[in-house]
C-alpha cells in the first residue's frame, strides 16, 4: 500500500488507542445515547409519531399485510401444524379447562337458558296447535249452523269455540287422570305393604277412587279458574277467561264448575251455546259470567332487534349506526323508533 495510507491508518490506530485508553470513546458513547434517548423523550416526537399513527400509512399497511397471500398462508401453516394439535391437547387436558367447563354446566344461567328453550318450544308448539284449532272453530260453527238453518256470523270474534275448548279440556283432564294414577299408585302401594294382599280392587275402593278423582279434578278446575284465569290445558291451545284481574272470583269460578257439570249431565245439551250464541257461551259460562277469549299469539320481538349497530367508518370519517330494519329485518319483527 502507498506509504501516505499507511501512515494515516497507524495514525487512526494510535488515535484509537489513546482514545479507549483515556475514556473518550465511553463518554462519547454515554453522550450520544443520552440524546438519543431525550430526542426520543422530546414533545416533538410524541407529536411525530402521533402524526404518522393517525395518517393513511400505518392504516394502508397493515389492510395490506392482512390481504397478503403469504400472511394467509403462513397462517393456514401454523393452524395446520401438529403444534397446534399439542397444544389444544394440552389445553382441553389441564384441569383449568375442566374447572371451567364444570362452573359453566353448573351456572344458573345456562340452566334457566335451557329451561327458557323447552317452555318457548312447548309454547311454540300450543301456538301453532292453537291456530289450527281456530280456524277449526270457525268451520265447525258454520257447518253446524248451516245444518240447523241458523244465520252464519258476520264478523269474526275472539270468543274461544268448541273445537278449541274441547282439546284444552281433553289436556287438562289427561293431567288430572296422570296425577291421580301417581297418587293411586302410590296409595294401592302402601295399602298392599299393609294389608299383604295384592288382589282385585274392590266395590268400596272403586266408589272411593271415583269421588277422589273427581273431587281432585274439580279442585284442579277451580284453583287454575281463580288463581291464573287459565288451566294448563287452556294455556297451551292460548285462550284464557275473559277477566278483569287475574282470575275468576272464587264464587264464580264454582259457579262455573256447577254449570259445567249441568251441562255434561243435560247429555251435553249445555254446550251447545258455544256453537250458537253470539258470544260462544255454554251454561257454565253463563252462570259465572264470563266469556272464554282468544290470547294474542303475536311473539314479542327480541331484545336485541331494537338495538342500533354500528357500521365501521370509512377513514377519516365519524361512525355511523344502522337500525335494525336496515339489516334485512322483516318490519314487523322491529319495534321501537
């Protein structure tokens, strides 16, 4: 090499030298990296970075990096690969998850959910029932009046007809006959246990069997008359007696169960004015005073269809919301503004 390069890199050398042997280069070293660190620190920038944060560039880059095929690649790898395998192995094995999953079964929310889901399935299933039994009632009174030369109904009411009560009655008296063999059964249990017999039931155990069925059917009557206006049975076709309040007043609610049981002994004579009374009523209806309705089978609408949802902004452009009606929702099936 040319003589002048060689002396200015034993120049540089030497220079090197007696710069680490007095300290220069730690105190140079020191000072650069203090005011790297307070230009960092500076409200300048803060205020830069900022700047470039809230701009189009960082936004650009990463909608690009998500659109990238060989970022969806690498992702379809890493799900793909026998290390996620292990490691949901591991996950679903540890005894947090099994802690978890127990806490969930046992919430009492999830139990009222799935309470909630087969009382709204059996209700779905009376509703439909029900609507079927109306336009059954409609058609059985005009076939009947037609028959008898009577003149047919000129407006449609929300009176119950027979078709619809004759199959709430029937479910309701399949609920007293379910109660009363549990109950039977139970009895005839204890009394065999005694008495060491198993034969024949008796002329005596047959009277008193019959008095206790109907004494529990009546009281079954008269309690959902007076307590909820509804039994069971009516409930789940949906017509229910037409009553200010809660329930029928207990006078009236055994009025009807007189009446009712009138016209089963008049050979069903009695019932005969829901087939052509104006208001539908049979002698027990008449007696208490009350006519049997219709209820509304309209379902609420869900909590969350009245809510408003946000739609994501275009940049540099405030958030807007979107009703329920503009995501494609039937109108009927929204209320509120």
């Amino acid at each position: 090499m040319p003589l002048s390069v060689r002396l200015l890199g034993a120049g540089v050398r030497g220079a090197r030298t007696v710069t680490k042997a007095a300290g220069i280069d730690r105190a140079v070293e020191a000072a650069a990296e203090e005011a790297m660190v307070a230009a960092v620190e500076s409200e300048a920038v803060e205020r830069a970075l900022a700047r470039v944060l809230q701009g189009p560039v960082v936004e650009d880059a990463v909608h690009n990096a998500l659109e990238s095929e060989a970022l969806k690649r690498a992702l379809i790898e890493a799900l793909d690969s026998e290390l996620v395998d292990e490691v949901w192995r591991q996950l679903l094995a540890s005894d947090e998850v099994q802690r978890l999953v127990e806490r969930i079964a046992e919430a009492p929310e999830l139990r009222a959910a799935i309470g909630a889901q087969g009382v709204g399935l059996i209700e779905d299933v009376g509703h439909t029932i029900g609507n079927g039994t109306r336009r059954l009632d409609g058609a059985l009174e005009r076939v009947v009046r037609r028959i008898f030369f009577r003149p047919r109904r000129s407006e449609p009411t929300d009176r119950a007809g027979a078709v619809t009560r004759a199959l709430a009655f029937a479910l309701d008296v399949l609920i007293v006959n379910l109660t009363f063999s549990g109950m039977a059964a139970i009895v005839a249990l204890i009394g065999s246990a005694f008495s060491g017999s198993a034969d024949g039931v008796s002329g005596l155990a047959l009277a008193l069997g019959t008095g206790a069925w109907l004494t529990l059917g009546a009281f079954y009557l008269v309690a959902f008359w007076s307590l909820a206006g509804q039994t069971p049975g009516m409930r789940f076709v949906g017509i229910r007696l037409g009553v200010e309040g809660r329930g029928l007043p207990l006078r009236k609610a055994v009025g009807r169960l007189l009446g009712l049981a009138l016209a089963g002994l008049a050979f069903g004579i009695g019932f005969l004015g829901i087939l052509f009374d104006r208001r539908r009523r049979g002698w027990q209806d008449r007696l208490a005073g009350v006519d049997v309705l219709y209820e509304d089978n309209e379902r609420a609408p869900a909590p969350w269809s009245t809510l408003d949802v946000a739609e994501p902004a275009p940049p540099g452009e405030p958030g807007t919301t979107k009703t329920p009606g503009s995501r494609g929702l039937h109108p009927q099936q929204v209320s509120g503004p």
